[in-house]
C-alpha cells in the first residue's frame, strides 16, 4: 500500500500557515472585544459607581424581604430566634462578614439568617442556598465567619457569676425551695449536670466516644443559675469519660467560692460545694426523702435548660462534621446564643419550657458520698426541722 508523503519542508511551511492564521483569528476576536467595552464605556454602561449602587439597591432589597418574609412570630418560628436579637447579631458582626468579599454580593442579613438557620434547623448548605439565595461556596464561607465571630463577639455571656448575681440566683432558689416545703435553704448558685451531643465518628480514637447506650458522643458539662443561663461551660470530653471524671477535669468545683454550693445528681461525689441526693438504698428516713424531692426539683433547672438549647438548636442532636473543633465551636456557639435568648426573655424559651418532660435526664448511678454523709445530714436537719424522721 501506497502513503502520500509530504516533505519536511512542506510541512514545516504548512504548520507555520496554519499558526499565523489561528494568531490572526485571536487578535481579530480581541480587538473587537476591546472595541465593544470601549463603546459600552462610553455609553456609561459599565459604570463602576453604577454597579456598585445596583449590588447596594439588591442587597438592602435582599435584607427587607427576609424581614418581610417572615415577620414576628413567623421569624421566631423560623429561626428560633427574636427578630430583635437578630438584628442586635447582624450589627454585631457585620465587621466580620464586610471583610470577606465574594465575586457575588449577598445581604449580610442573608448570610447570617442562613447560619443561624443551620443551627436552628440542622439542615444542610444546600438548603441554605435555596432559601436564602446563596451559593454554596458562600454559605460554607459565612458558617465559618459566623462561628468564629460569635464566640470572639459573645464569649463574655457565658461566666460565673459575681457577688450580685450569686446573691440573686440563691434568693431564687430558695424561693422555690421554701415553695417546696424547705424551712431554711443554703446558698445555692446553679446547678452541675452532663448532656450527651451525638457526633460523627472522629478520625482519632473513635471508641473513646462511645457512650453507656453505645453511641458516638460528646460529653458536655454545663452549670446552670435560676434563669437556666449557662455559667459554666465544659465541651469535647469523649462520650465515655464519666460526669464525676468531666467535673473533675473542669475545674468548676475551684470557682465555687466557700459556703456557697452547686446542686448534681448521684452520679457526683458530694462535697462541701456539691450538693447530691442521699442514694437511694432502701433506709432512707422521712427527711432523707423529702430532702431527695426537693433536690431533684431544684437542680431539673439544668435538665430544663439543655432540653430548651436542644428544642432550639436542633443541629445537636447530631453534628455530621468531620472537623473535631468544629463541633465543639457549633456547640459553644449554641450554648452562647441560648443565653444571649434568655437574656433578651424572648418567647421562643418560655414557650419550650413549658413543655420539657422528654428532656429531663436520667440520674446517673450513685457515686460513694464517703465522709460527706453527716455533713449532709446536718443540712438537712436545718432545711427540715418540723419533719418526721
């Protein structure tokens, strides 16, 4: 069989045609470019000021129909969140989001309601970019802004009381407790207990995170005053490590001041500043019992206070992150904004804690009271002096 050749000078001078024409082409297609932004310049159609007012006029228009969308109750219900403390988050961290620029411009009220929802909701980027009218790339980004600016802008919420506000959470509990049926009630600041946030499995040492029912979890400790504000915080304990081993490594039990207490369950050791029930062990007296209820009613003030954070942050009840210290930033982040809500007695928490019994957690098993019995025993001669026993 027979192929046509061609000679190497012919086809170096072919391949040369062949370049200088495709050249040609090129600078043909960008002269006439340059040639149409020139006339649309002239025309004053791409106008720098012009385009930066359209992307203004879009977002305070983007902005107003979120508030439009949803007004009162139904931004409530929305997000879990007053629309009032809303617009206090949006100023507040506004700084954060107007340093991060995108090819798109987006309302900041929109990156914020979109993070918020989130956490809100537990739904996912994809959601987010169909409700707010943000792409994915730009939601992911605000969630990361979001997090870090919050606990940088609302990290003084959470802290233990000074004088006046230990004062005023011991009056409220013994209120309740003279309600209960107490006649004397020591000075009691809050109270101590754990709560369990299912998490996906970490790349380090999954099974240190299994918890008693067999499940990937975090142990977060929280110590909560009368008004179910958290004063104390400890997050990313694996779900494993045990209440007393959490409290231990919390350091809560140093802030307490003397002669001031916190009230836990059995699965605490009691202590001069930890008050726990008396275990149940079948010979307790009258006074032992009726010491147990009035206890158990004080210290529900914690389970209460995790039940309405988990009503109202519905991404606890399973963060889907590969990230450890993502996780743990989403559950600070939460616990912050739940007091930021409760000081701001919004009716999202009055409305959830009415209606909390599948919160109320379990007594832990007992821990071994070891000498603190007596002195248990003296208090509640003081708090019960008129009962049978």
């Amino acid at each position: 069989m027979e192929y046509d050749s061609i000679s190497s000078d012919d086809e170096a001078e072919s391949t040369t045609n062949t370049v200088g024409a495709v050249c040609m082409s090129v600078c043909s297609v960008i002269q006439n470019l340059f040639g149409g932004l020139k006339h649309l310049s002239a025309k004053g159609l791409l106008s720098r000021g012009d385009n930066e007012n359209v992307n203004r006029r879009e977002i305070r228009s983007a902005a107003q129909n979120l508030y439009n969308r949803y007004p009162g109750r139904l931004f409530l219900e929305t997000y879990h969140i007053n629309p009032d403390v809303f617009r206090e988050i949006v100023e507040k961290l506004r700084p954060y989001f107007e340093r991060s620029t995108t090819k798109k411009p987006y309302a900041i009220e929109c990156k914020i309601a979109a993070c918020i929802h989130m956490l809100a909701h537990g739904s996912s980027v994809r959601s987010q970019c169909e409700l707010h009218g943000l792409s994915r790339s730009t939601a992911s980004r605000a969630f990361r802004i979001f997090l870090n600016a919050v606990k940088n802008e609302y990290w003084s919420l959470i802290k233990f009381p000074e004088e006046g506000g230990m004062i005023r959470s011991a009056r409220e509990f013994e209120e309740k407790g003279l309600l209960y049926g107490a006649q004397w009630m020591p000075k009691i600041l809050g109270a101590v207990d754990g709560t369990h946030i299912n998490i996906k499995a970490p790349r380090f040492r999954p099974e240190s995170y299994v918890n008693r029912k067999g499940e990937l979890s975090l142990n977060v400790q929280a110590c909560v005053n009368s008004s179910l504000e958290f004063i104390h915080l400890y997050v990313g304990a694996p779900g494993r490590v045990h209440d007393q081993n959490v409290f231990d490594n919390s350091g809560l039990e140093a802030l307490i001041p003397e002669n001031w207490m916190i009230l836990g369950d059995g699965g605490y050791r009691a202590t001069r500043k930890v008050l726990t029930p008396f275990r149940e062990n079948g010979r307790l007296s009258a006074k032992q019992e009726e010491f147990n209820e009035i206890q158990s009613s004080l210290r529900k003030v914690v389970d209460r206070a995790f039940g309405v954070l988990k009503r109202r942050f519905k991404i606890l009840k399973y963060l889907d992150y590969d990230d450890m210290c993502t996780m743990k930033h989403i559950i600070i982040v939460c616990c912050l904004l739940h007091n930021l809500d409760i000081q701001s007695a919004d009716e999202f928490t009055s409305d959830m804690d009415n209606d909390l019994e599948d919160f109320y957690l379990d007594d832990d098993d007992g821990v071994d009271e070891g000498s603190f019995g007596d002195f248990k025993n003296a208090l509640v001669t003081r708090m019960l002096p008129d009962s049978l026993g």
